[in-house]
C-alpha cells in the first residue's frame, strides 16, 4: 500500500459524491435506439437519449455500444448554450457510466469541444472512469473489425439476435 493511497481514495470518494448531487437531477431520456446496418458500430446498439434536469430538456447525446460490449462510442453530445457552465455534461458522461459500467471513447472531437473532453477526462478518471478521447474515422476500420465476426438476425418472434461467427450468442 503506498503512502499516498489513502489521500487518493479520500480525493476519489469526494470526487463521486460531487458527481452523485450533480447527477442525482438529470435523467437520460432514449429517443432512439437501434442496431443500423452501416453504422460505426453495428451490429451493436445506436442510442440517441435527451438529456432532462427537472424535466426539461437540456441538451441529448448520441452514442453507440460496441457489439462486444466493452465500451461505449460518444458520437454526438450537446448541452443547450443557457445550461452549459453548469456540469451537466459531466453528470451526463457520469450517468453513462454508471448506468453501463463501461469505458467511454469521445468520437470526432471537434476544436470548440477540446477543453471540455480534456477537463472530463481528468474528472473522470479521478473517480475511476476510463474516457478515451477522439477515435478518428481513420481508426474506425480496426475497432470494426475487432467485432466483424458478429451477425445480426432475427429470431421466430422478430427479435434481433446478435451471433459470434459459429451461430453462438455472445
């Protein structure tokens, strides 16, 4: 046990029950949700939710969850201009989390977004989140292939079932 291990675990414990309040008001709300052939990460579930504090709307987010189901891809995340400032996308990216317990990956970082990927990967890696940062679309083809072996079918009722490369369910 190193010396600094209980100072971390206090930071850490502090750091959640911030995030804990900030998200305790927020609700993700899905709007969509389907596996579209074509897209980054079919055959695994594309998600589009509205981001609601209050009740009201205040921003949405769009992310994908990988066919092997070890990460979620953060494609499109939007806070409206009057609620930014607030945390809100932090408590969002906080909410992600806890509710899949998965690593997050940002896609596509865009110039106006760079600072708040760079402070939500440092709050967030502070209480234990892994959050990696701008997949580029040039790095796409070798995620994919990680999980080309999966298939997307339908069973007899009209379900969609996902199956490995010899017909078993993942």
């Amino acid at each position: 046990m190193s010396l600094f291990d209980p100072l971390r675990d206090f930071f850490q414990r502090r750091q959640v029950t911030r995030l804990e309040t900030l998200a305790t008001s927020l609700q993700l709300v899905t709007l969509r949700s389907e596996a579209l052939r074509g897209n980054f990460v079919f055959p695994g579930l594309d998600i589009t939710a509205a981001i609601h504090q209050h009740g009201q709307q205040v921003g949405y987010i769009t992310y994908g969850v990988s066919p092997l189901n070890d990460r979620l891809y953060i494609s499109d995340f939007k806070i409206r201009p009057a609620h930014q400032a607030q945390r809100l996308g932090l408590a969002s990216l906080w909410c992600l989390s806890r509710q899949y317990g998965l690593p997050l990956d940002s896609m596509h970082e865009v110039g106006t977004s760079k600072g708040f990927w760079a402070k939500a990967e440092q709050r967030l890696r502070a209480v234990g989140v892994h959050l990696q940062r701008d997949i580029r679309t040039g790095d796409q083809p070798a995620l994919m292939a990680s999980w080309a072996h999966y298939e997307t079918r339908s069973d007899s009722v009209g379900r969609t079932v996902t199956t490995g490369s010899k017909g078993s369910v993942p």
